[in-house]
C-alpha cells in the first residue's frame, strides 16, 4: 500500500485517497500556503462514528461534526442479519434540506476559466494535469443536514455526498475537501476543514479562510481542485 507524503496509507499510488495529495511528489493543484492546517495532525479526541483522532472541527475520514455532534458516516459494512427486537416506536423523519418551500441542487462540472487560473499560478504539479476533454455535468440533490464535498475512500470505505473520484476525478481535491451545513433558515453555509489544495469561491483567487462557516446561497460557485466548480442552485418546490 502507498503512503502520501502527509502519512496516510493509500489505496491509490498516484495520488492520495485519503488527503488528495500527489504520491512522490508535492500536492497538485493551487500550492498550499504555509498558514495552512494540515490533514495529518497529532490526534485527539477519537471519532465516535469511525475512531479517526480528531485534528479539528470535522473528522477527516467520515466528516463527523466534533462541534455539533453530528455526521453522516458512510457504513463499512453489512447490515446485522439478525438485529435484536425492539419496541415499536414513531420512526423519525428523514433529516432534509433547509427551506421547506424550496429545493436545493448542486450543479458539478468542470470549469476551464477555473482551471485556467489554477495552471497560471504555477502550483508544482500543473503541468502534469490535463484538463479533461469529456467531463459531463451531474446535478446532485443536496438534502440532509450536512453535504461533504470530496474523493471517496477505498482504503477507508468512506464516500462523500458530493463525490469528485468519479470519472474524470480530479487529482486536486482531497478525500474530505469541503463541507455545506444546512442552517434552520433556510441557507447553507460552507466549511474548509482544511484541504491540501483550499477553496475559493465565485471566481477569487483568495481561498476561504479555514475552519470557518461562510455563507453561500443560489448562484454561488465553489471552486475546488484542478478544474471542479460546483455551482448551488435554488428552486421553488413544484
């Protein structure tokens, strides 16, 4: 099994599945700043949904909310055969998107004015990323309480809502890139847990700062990775 140059053992030998970073070589994408908070870390608290330690806000493995106590871990294997009876009881809701009277998309592509601008900047590994002749838009519902943005797992069997390793996948963005967290009003806000790469939003170059709920609403564009923006779109219920 390969091991990227934060430590993590990946699936992958190219590039990272855990954190996204190029195997034998520096990240790929936008270079990171030195203010940047690491994937690694020292390890803290454990995750109580995969026992990942904690190195901040949200764990880096499944997307826990250490602040909230929340997430939406992706199960690692099989239901029970045989789970022991319960008491019948009033089944809860499903969780869903903010705003009742609205329904919320998150429109995936990738975008050359985007790439362009990460390929001027000269990060390490640009000119080894082509930018994909073929990449069709998917439009992704975005419902529940909490939407990762990232790269699935296999090592760790983890896959985010919004899930960037489909083809083409993009090398820049890290296994738990981004997070949006659906507010009681109605809006969402946008979260970088700390990614190899950062996020930008809206054509700027400045990345969002880390570990801090920023707003977004209909239009906005995340930028993340070589080449992926993904724009949020809302409309009214029919």
């Amino acid at each position: 099994m390969a091991i990227c140059p934060s430590g993590h053992s990946s699936g992958s030998e190219d590039y990272c599945d855990v954190c996204g970073q190029r195997i034998g070589a520096a990240s790929a994408s936008t270079p990171a700043t030195s203010g940047e908070a690491g994937e690694a870390g020292t390890g803290g608290v454990p995750c109580p949904d995969c026992g990942t330690p904690s190195t901040d806000r949200f764990c880096e493995e499944c997307g826990y909310d250490f602040a909230t106590g929340s997430g939406r871990p992706t199960p690692s294997g099989p239901p029970q055969p045989f789970p022991p009876p319960q008491a019948p009881s009033e089944a809860a809701p499903p969780p869903t998107a903010p705003g009742g009277d609205a329904e919320w998309v998150a429109i995936v592509n990738a975008d050359r004015d985007y790439y362009d601008t990460v390929i001027a900047q000269g990060g390490p590994d640009s000119k080894d990323i082509p930018f994909p002749p073929y990449c069709p838009e998917r439009r992704i519902p975005l419902t529940g309480s909490q939407i990762r943005i990232g790269r699935r797992s296999v090592s760790r069997g983890t896959t985010p809502e919004i899930d960037l390793q489909e083809p083409p996948a993009d090398p820049g963005v890290s296994h738990m890139h981004a997070v949006l967290l659906a507010k009681p009003d109605g809006t969402w806000t946008l979260v970088d847990p700390g990614s190899t790469n950062r996020t930008c939003l809206n054509g700027a170059t400045d990345p969002i700062p880390l570990n801090v709920e920023v707003p977004v609403g209909d239009g906005d564009r995340i930028h993340v990775g070589a080449w992926t923006t993904i724009t949020l779109r809302r409309r009214s219920a029919t």
